[in-house]
C-alpha cells in the first residue's frame, strides 16, 4: 500500500453531496468541473490509474484525463480494464486500438484463478463453478465477504458472486499489485440509483474489504445525452483531424464525412449498431437499431439492454468495492 495514505491527500469527500445534474446546467458547466476533478486525481494521488471498460462514459473520463495532463504538465497514468471473460470481442479490439493510438498503458485486471478453471474445463457462461475448485483467495471472499453458501456459482456477470469474482476481485487485486491510490471513474449520478449519492471524491479506505484508495469521478455530473454532446462536439473532433470542429453528429456508419469509417473514431462500435449500455456479450443486446445518440434517451431507460438489472444488488456489490 502506498505509505501514508490517505494522510498526504488533500481533496473534499463532500464535494458534490446532494448535487445532481440540474446543478451543472450547460455542457460548459460540466466540463470546467470535470477538468477540476480530473486535475486533483491527477495531482493529489501518487499512483493514479483511470478505469477504462472501452464505454463511452469511461472513454470520455480518459478523454479528460489525457487533455488535463497536456494542459497542466502532467503524467497520463495507466488505465486499468477489467476483463471479465465475457466481453464482446469488439470491445477488446477497441480498447487495444486506441491504447496503442493514444500510447496508454493499459493495465488488464483478471480474476486468472477463475479464468484458468474456466479454459481448462472449457466453460461457457452461465455454466457452473464449484468453491471448492477455487484458490484460497477467491474462496475466501465467496465465504467471508459474500457470505455466499453455495457450493457453486454460475460463471456469469449478472449474479451476486459472479459479478464480485470476476469484476470487482480482478479490480482489487490489480489495485493493491500496482499500489494505486487513487482511481478516476466514469461513474454518474443518473445511471443507476446506487450511484446518485456519490460524490467526486469517494473514500475507500477499509482494508478489511479492499486496498485502501479513492475514487475520483469527473462526469458524475453528465447525463447519457451530455456525454454524447462532449463526444460529438469535442472527444472526436480533438481526436480526428478529418472530423468537422463544428458539432457534426451522424446518423449511422454511412454518414461520416472526409471516407471517415466508425472504427477512425473513439466511438466503441457497439454504440454505432444500436447498443447503449455496454456489459457482457451473454447480458447485453442492442436496444434499437439506431446508433446510442440518436435512440430516445430521456423516455427510455439506458441499460434496457441488459439481460438482469442489478439494482436490488448495487448497494451490496458497490459496498464491496464495484465501480
């Protein structure tokens, strides 16, 4: 653990507590407050990571990330993707992609006892893993911190125990081998009822249940139609040179100027074929057939696409340390 932490970081727990986005009217808003979060993590911490899923909402924090350091003079920390095993290949061409586009190191976090259990029993999702099997690390959170009395558990994202071994150990287990600090997250308040108390700065300081860190969260204050307004209007056009500066938005893959294709934008390609919430391959389907920005995004739930909503679990998961 870094030494001495939290005791040398000098950041406001409270900043952001009974907030929402209605506090951030304008897009302007939104952004100067992000660059000042973005700034503190990146100052005030000793070991920063940024957590990338290959998303939008966590593409836009990295997008924040990298400008704030250029602007300020600081180090780009190493972003930090949580493979689960059970991503779209797409999102792990995406994020190899734009790692080596945009020269990041990129930090794969893995739960590889569960992983080699899987590969050597040739498991598909959903099929199930005995407790029994696993290391004395990951039994250890399946009986004491998830209390789970089950002699097996599904290899799947949506369920209490899944989620936690594939996710949220995998996270911190990396966190606590890199000594990271503090960790820059593309949570909002809006995106699911668990989160809309939280604030920018967000102690995680038990031992007993992760490696003592912080979560810093730039755009807490965005909604899905502001993240794809700061897309539209500055991640692509500051990313693409042939991409127009004036706010151009496309209607579907075939509506890019200068032969610009949907894989020379930051854009992940599952947005563009009508995904809005990214999570597991089995879990996710497309909402409509429309990109993500162009779906109704105030009269229609963003994660209708999942397969499980997790709501009745986030309080227990994020208690635990899920993003």
């Amino acid at each position: 653990m870094t030494e001495n932490f939290p005791d040398y970081v000098d950041v406001d727990y409270d900043d952001g507590t009974g907030e929402d986005p209605a506090d951030y009217p304008h897009i302007n808003d939104k952004i100067e407050k992000a660059i000042e979060v973005t700034r503190q993590g990146l100052e005030q911490y000793e070991n920063p990571a940024v957590m990338w899923t290959g998303g939008k909402d966590s593409t836009l924090v990295l997008y924040f990330v990298t400008q704030v350091a250029e602007r300020y003079d600081l180090d780009v920390p190493p972003a930090i993707f949580i493979d689960h095993y059970q991503h779209f290949d797409a999102i792990h061409d995406f994020v190899d992609h734009w790692a080596d586009e945009w020269g990041l190191e990129v930090i794969y976090a893995r739960n590889e006892d569960i992983g080699q259990y899987v590969e050597e029993n040739d498991l598909e999702p959903g099929d199930d893993i005995p407790v029994d099997e696993l290391d004395e690390h990951n039994q250890h959170h399946v009986e004491n911190i998830l209390e789970y009395e089950e002699d097996t558990f599904p290899f799947l994202l949506d369920t209490y125990a899944g989620n936690h071994l594939l996710k949220t150990v995998a996270l911190n287990d990396a966190l606590e081998e890199h000594d990271i600090d503090g960790i820059l997250s593309g949570v909002r308040w809006d995106e699911q009822e668990a989160r809309a108390d939280e604030t920018f700065f967000s102690e995680r300081h038990d031992p007993d249940i992760y490696p003592p860190h912080d979560r810093v969260q730039p755009i807490l204050q965005f909604d899905e139609a502001a993240v794809w307004e700061a897309f539209w209007n500055f991640v692509v056009p500051d990313t693409v040179d042939e991409f127009p500066d004036d706010g151009y938005v496309p209607d579907g893959k075939d509506d890019l100027p200068d032969d610009l294709e949907p894989a020379d934008t930051p854009v992940s390609p599952k947005y563009w074929e009508g995904f809005r919430s990214l999570g597991s391959e089995i879990s996710t389907e497309k909402t409509e057939d429309d990109p993500a920005w162009l779906q109704d995004l105030e009269g229609t739930t963003e994660r209708a696409g999942r397969a499980q909503d997790k709501e009745d679990l986030m309080e227990r998961l994020r208690d635990l340390g899920y993003m």
